[in-house]
C-alpha cells in the first residue's frame, strides 16, 4: 500500500507544535553572527532543515508564524 504523507501547513499558532518549538531553539543559533534574525531567513532554513515532510510554511504573515519567531527572538535574548 502506498500511502502519501500530508504535509502540515502551519497557519494557526496552534498548528506550531512542542516539536517544531524545539526545532527553532536549534536554529537561533545559525544567526548568532547576524545583527538581526530576518523572518523569510529564519522561516525559510527552518522549514528547509527541519520541515521535510512534516511541516511547511506558505506565508510569512500568520499567527504561527509571529509565535514561531517570539520565542526565536525570546531564545536569542536569553543567549545574550
């Protein structure tokens, strides 16, 4: 039996996982030389590294993404 997988859409602050929060503890630490984490970059590697087949993100302006980069830029001030 073939079964495609679906690949999750993340639109709603809920849609962002315990998992994919993870995801972007790991990812803060790419832009460590950068003055500043722009939103298409680090949305873009995120979905790119860790999204696969799991997780995808269509448009930069929704409720998962502003929860995904809160706690990417609340994780970036506790590191300094």
């Amino acid at each position: 039996m073939n079964r495609e997988m679906e690949i999750l859409i993340l639109r709603e602050a809920e849609d962002v996982t315990k998992a994919i929060l993870e995801s972007v503890r790991e990812c803060v630490e790419w832009f460590d030389d950068e003055p500043t984490m722009v939103t298409e970059d680090f949305i873009d590697r995120l979905c790119d590294s860790y999204g696969g087949d799991d997780f995808d993100i269509e448009n930069y302006d929704n409720p998962a993404v502003r929860k995904i980069m809160r706690e990417a830029r609340a994780i970036r001030r506790e590191g300094r």
